[in-house]
C-alpha cells in the first residue's frame, strides 16, 4: 500500500451537491502516513517498526487558521497499566505526557503548541526515531517520513508560509489560512421505519440478476450470511453473500418492493479505494463484512487488509428514505498494529 498505489485517491464527488471540494487525499511516506478528509481534518501518524506494532504517535489538526494542532501517543498492552507519564525521548528532544488508561491502551496527548513546535523542529531534524515509553513499555517510533508527512499536511490547509504552519513557517497571518468546507448533514429515515426480516428468501428476480453470475453460489446458499430488512411500507433491502476469502466476505446489496419485485443495486454511491489501481473493478452495491443496523439506519463495512484487522477501510452509509448516504469512512493503509477505532478519517458527515 505504497505512494505508487495511493495515487489513485478517494474521489467522493459523486456523493451530490452537499459535498463540498476539496476532495480528500492520502500521503504515504516510509514510516508515516497523512489522511486529510473532506472538512481538512490532517492526521499525521508514525507508526512503529514492522514487528513492534505496540505504539503509533499523532499529529492530528482541524482545518482553518484558528485550530490548534494535537499532539497524541498511543501505547498499546495486554496487560492493565496504571495511568501515569509517558515518555517521548530523542537527541535534543525531552517531552513527558500524562498517560491514562482505557481497556487496552495507554493515550497521552496534548496542545500545548509549544510542545507541539519542538516536536515539529525533531521531526525537521535528523534524528531517526523518538523512544516512547511508560512503566516497563518501551518503544521506539519512526521519523522517517514525519518531516515530509506534517509538510503536506500543511499544504492541504493552506499553511505554508504563514504563522500556523508547522513546518516552512512565515509571516501569513492565521486569517490568511483558507475555511474548512461545511461538514455534509444528512437525514436518517425515521426511527422504527426499518426491521429485519427472517428467514431469508431471495426473490427469483434476485438469485436471476446477470452481476450475480460469477458469485460461488455455494456461498450465496448460505443461510446465516444471508441478510433482508424491510427499509420502508414498500422498500426491501437484501444482502447476497457472494465470495468468501481468507478474511473478508464480499457480498451484494439490492433493493426491490415489499413483494420481491423491482429488484436494482441498492443505490450506494461509487467510492474508488486508495487501494484500487482499478477503482470500478467492483461496482458501489459491493461490499465487504458488511451488515445493515436497522435501529440506527446504517450499513456499515469493514474491507480488511489482513486478519488481524489492523489495516483496511471502514465505511458508514446512512438510508435517508431515498439512498444511503455516506457519514464516515476511516482509513488505514499500513498494517501496524493500530487498531481501527484510531484509523484517520478520509470523510466525515453529520446525521440530524
């Protein structure tokens, strides 16, 4: 998942007119790795060494010239450690964070900016790793690649060159430091509006569907990974498992009328992968470990890019009573260690 095959960048304008440019975008180098999402929320993270995925260090910013940057270290442990301080050592560089604990990770963060500015001056350097460290954990984290990934975080905000700026910093004053976009809203159907439905029997209309033919139907014959919800009076949603790897189950999603009839792709807008040097080689009602919450609306899918689940895509679609639309997608292109409730967002909406 290098910089070669991030060029192909998420494209969400095919999202509608409430979805304001710029698009997001991904940067990828040696061991960090940039997401900004489509309000210019920058996440900038180090990542540990292949083989000592225990940690990751981010620099996380809102768009706009008011917005402070956050400065953040996540430790990980099987073991239950006490909140207390966490270390963050280099040449040249001595910071000590208040550490708390919650289930499995230790988290230090701060805003302080002029915390946040010597670490931007080590990154800048030519010191190769910061060691973290808490109690008997410790970890070096990489900076390879730091200096470069806060310099396009900058750019995509409109920094550079202005007093906000991280790195490359001048004389622009904060006001000089373009708006973030309008974050999208969107309505759910009403609440109560949606139920599954069991058993599962998929209409001939459905099982007949030509986009079906290369499925293994020994898959689609699977009862328990089958999936109908009723979305509405007369709108049906059906979810059609069609292949199963190592670790993922793609499966096909399709709506018709009370009765079966009027069988179509559920309309689910087109997202090209980071991934994908091919980004139409699967069609939008493709999805991958995907499931529908009828309580809450939201189909949800979590595309894997090894079984740990430790890298891949997240994705979040609400049905407003037409069309599902988008409200979160989360992205984590190298398989690190960092578990997906920490993967950047690559687009973010709100539900009213």
């Amino acid at each position: 998942m290098r910089a070669a095959i991030l060029a192909t960048l998420l494209a969400l304008a095919t999202f509608g007119p409430g979805v304001a440019k710029p698009v997001p975008n991904v940067f990828d180098h040696k061991d960090w790795i940039g997401v900004c999402d489509n309000v210019l929320r920058c996440t900038a993270m180090g990542l540990a060494p292949d083989g000592q995925d225990r940690a990751y260090i981010a620099v996380v910013r809102e768009g706009g010239g008011a917005a402070a940057a956050t400065l953040s270290v996540v430790i990980y442990s099987d073991d239950a450690l006490p909140g207390g301080p966490v270390k963050l050592r280099a040449p040249g560089f001595d910071l000590t964070l208040q550490g708390r604990w919650n289930d499995d990770q230790i988290t230090a963060e701060t805003k302080d900016p002029a915390a946040v500015a010597a670490f931007a001056r080590l990154a800048a350097s030519d010191a190769k790793a910061v060691q973290v460290s808490t109690g008997k954990i410790s970890v070096p984290l990489s900076l390879e690649g730091a200096a470069a990934t806060l310099a396009w975080a900058d750019d995509r905000q409109g920094r550079v060159g202005g007093v906000t700026a991280l790195l490359k910093k001048g004389t622009k004053p904060a006001a000089a430091v373009p708006a973030p976009p309008p974050i999208p809203v969107y309505s759910p159907a009403p609440a109560g509006s949606a139920a599954e439905v069991k058993p599962v029997v998929f209409p001939k209309g459905l099982t007949a569907r030509p986009d079906l033919k290369d499925c293994d139907h020994e898959q689609m014959d699977q009862a328990d990974e089958r999936g109908a919800w009723r979305l509405g009076p007369n709108v049906m949603l059906w979810s059609v498992p069609c292949r199963l790897g190592a670790y993922n189950l793609n499966s096909y999603f399709f709506i018709s009328d009370a009765k079966g009839g009027g069988v179509r792709p559920a309309p689910i807008p087109l997202i090209p992968s980071p991934d994908s040097a091919d980004p139409e080689a699967d069609p939008p009602y493709s999805m991958i470990n995907a499931d529908f919450d009828p309580k809450t609306m939201t189909l949800s899918a979590f595309e894997k890019g090894r079984g740990l689940g430790d890298c891949g895509m997240l994705r979040n679609f609400v049905w407003d009573g037409k069309a599902f639309q988008p409200t979160e997608i989360d992205y984590m292109p190298e398989c690190r260690g960092v578990t997906p409730e920490a993967w950047p967002a690559l687009y973010r909406a709100r539900t009213k």
